[in-house]
C-alpha cells in the first residue's frame, strides 16, 4: 500500500512517501510531483522515511521532473531514505542527480 501526503511549509513543499512504489501505483508519485510543479513551489523535500520499496517505474517518475525543475529552478531533496532504498538509487547513479540526505535538518541546511 502507497500513501504519499503534500505538506506546504513556509520555504518548501514537503512530499511524504509510505509504503512501496512500483509501475501499478508510479502514477500517484507523478500526479503529486506535477502538483507540486504546478502550485509554483521552489523548493521540494521528500521525506524517504516510510519509503519501503522503490522500482525503476518510481525511479522514472523522479528522473522525469529533473530536467523540468532545474530549467524551472526548483529544488529537489530526498532525505531520510533507508540503506536498502538509498542503494538502488546508488545504483542507478540517482544520487549524483538528485541531493540526498541523511536528515530533514540537512537538507535544509544544504
């Protein structure tokens, strides 16, 4: 089961994922990703805390939005992923594109 929440902070947008991502729910990331893109947010955290499992359909969906926030400069954060997580995005060479973090606290900061 996925559940993925939207929180609007004062400086950033915060996406919080729990659960699995695979091709049969991919498209719920990428609905909440486009709204997000769409409300004009400058900055975007994802909480990874909750995030169990992650397939190359949920890989495809960030990979998407790349090129669109940095032309837009918008700002992309993942924190909090568990080592399992982090290594397919290792793997796939995501986390030389994407800024992860080991904490919220540190994304801020960075």
């Amino acid at each position: 089961m996925l559940t993925i929440e939207t929180l609007k902070e004062e400086n950033y947008d915060l996406l919080i994922i729990k659960g699995e991502i695979d091709a049969s729910n991919s498209v719920l990331l990428d609905e909440k990703m486009q709204e997000m893109k769409n409300t004009g947010s400058k900055s975007i955290l994802v909480d990874g805390n909750g995030l169990e499992y992650i397939s190359s359909a949920g890989l495809g969906v960030f990979m998407s939005y790349l090129e669109d926030f940095q032309e837009e400069e918008i700002s992309l954060k993942i924190f909090a992923l568990s080592p399992r997580v982090f290594e397919v995005f290792k793997i796939l060479g995501l986390d030389q594109l994407i800024d992860i973090y080991e904490t919220k606290e540190a994304a801020l900061e960075a």
